[in-house]
C-alpha cells in the first residue's frame, strides 16, 4: 500500500513538473511573439566577420532601425548582405531593447591567386575574394588562373585538382606549413615548392592524402637528418616509392 502511495506521488510530481515546463516553454513564446510585435528597433551591430567593415555591411542594406520589430522582412535583407564578396551566410537576433544583432559568417580564403600583378584570394568552390592590405591571411600562393575579374568562379578541372590539394593540404599540419606556393601544369598536376629553400614537390592528381602522409613521412625521416638543402625535388605521385633530385 505504502509503495502504491509513493508511485502515486512520482506519478504526480512527474506531471507537475512537465505542467510547469511546458508553462514556463509557453510564456517564453508568448514573451517572444509580444516582444516581437510591440519592440520597436533601435540599433544594429554585427558580429563574426574580419574582412567585411560595420560601415560596408550598413550601406548595402536598408536600415530597418525605427521599424516595429513583426514589420521587417529580413530575407531581402540577407540577400543584401550576401551581395558583398565575403559574406557566405547570415543570422540575426534581437534583444528586448531593440538591438538587433546580425552574426556574419564569411567566405576564408584558402589561397591566394598570383596573375602578374592582379592578386586576389580563393575560398573553397573557386569563389575569388578581393585582397585588402590591411587584412591579410597567411595561405599559399597560386599560380596559373586568373585572379581576375573577382565576381568570376573558378570551376575547371585544374582548379578543382589544386583546390582538393589544398583542402587536405590544410588537414595535414606538416603539409600545410611546408608548403609555400602552389601550381599546376598538365604534365606534372599540382606541383609545390617549400617555405624552405624552394624544393620543388611533384603531387600529380587525386589521392592527395596519401600523398601528403608521405611527404610528411619522408620530411620526418629523411629531411630532418639530410636537410632540405640537400634536395632540389621530390616526387610524391607514385604509390610506392618516392622519387628526389640532388
């Protein structure tokens, strides 16, 4: 009898406190939906971002500052974000004073693209970003497309080849931090020259993980007694042996 009373009391309890949860879940909404409706905005600021400026983010959009908050329609509002090089997405949230609060997330460059004298960075997808002096990234530099104009994608298979490169280049830290410019041609596919000396380091295409396993595996265990000086190329692209230039 006295186990079937203390159930009971579980049972009870366990109720009550789902009862209050979804209480406290409903008014948290209702707060949300009044809050919404009845809050003017009053300010804006904008979070995340590095290359793209507070004051190049407020000029592309429509100021929605002085609006009841339920009256902003912010999907044309992001897509006017969007339209400046580096911001990939948005989001956005607002307090109970009316600050909204736009979290921007931006387009990073995994390389930088050397043609003449045009530069300009690349982000995964071929996408060409604008280089500004003041802001720069340390990544390899690339050769042999063009950085320009920026509003172009890169999508051919050579780039596609470089770009598979150094995506998996940047998982590999021995890889990413050897490597200081980066190339293609279509007899030798990527090639790459080290920070170090130059040493000219032949990838072919595809599988360029194992490839850079082997790069580190060979720059542990022979580099590092030899010395890169003592090599003036090393060829990565066959499967079982590693092929190097005195």
């Amino acid at each position: 009898m006295g186990r079937t009373k203390k159930h009971r009391k579980k049972i009870i309890s366990s109720i009550t406190g789902i009862a209050f949860a979804l209480a406290l879940a409903g008014l948290a909404v209702f707060a949300g939906f009044y809050m919404e409706r009845n809050t003017e905005i009053q300010a804006l600021q904008f979070t995340g971002q590095f290359f793209t400026e507070d004051d190049a983010l407020i000029e592309v959009m429509d100021s929605p500052i002085g609006l009841p908050a339920d009256s902003v329609r912010f999907d044309p509002i992001f897509e006017d974000l969007k339209s400046l090089p580096y911001v990939q997405d948005v989001d956005v949230t607002m307090n109970f004073r009316g600050t909204l609060t736009f979290r921007i997330a931006e387009h990073e460059p995994i390389a930088m693209l050397v043609d003449g004298s045009n530069r300009s960075y690349v982000a995964e997808g071929g996408i060409k970003l604008p280089v500004y002096p003041e802001k720069i990234r340390n990544v390899p530099l690339v050769y042999g497309f063009s950085a320009q104009p920026v509003a172009d994608t890169l999508n051919s298979n050579a780039y596609r080849q470089v770009e598979d490169f150094l995506t998996t280049a940047r998982q590999n830290d021995l890889g990413w931090i050897t490597i200081s410019e980066v190339a293609w041609n279509n007899r030798e596919g990527v090639v790459a020259l080290t920070h170090d000396n130059g040493v000219k380091l032949l990838f072919g295409e595809h599988d360029f993980e194992q490839k850079l396993k082997n790069w580190q595996a060979f720059y542990t265990n022979v580099v590092s007694q030899k010395g890169i000086q003592s090599f003036n190329s090393v060829d990565l692209r066959f499967r079982d042996q590693i092929v190097t230039r005195n």
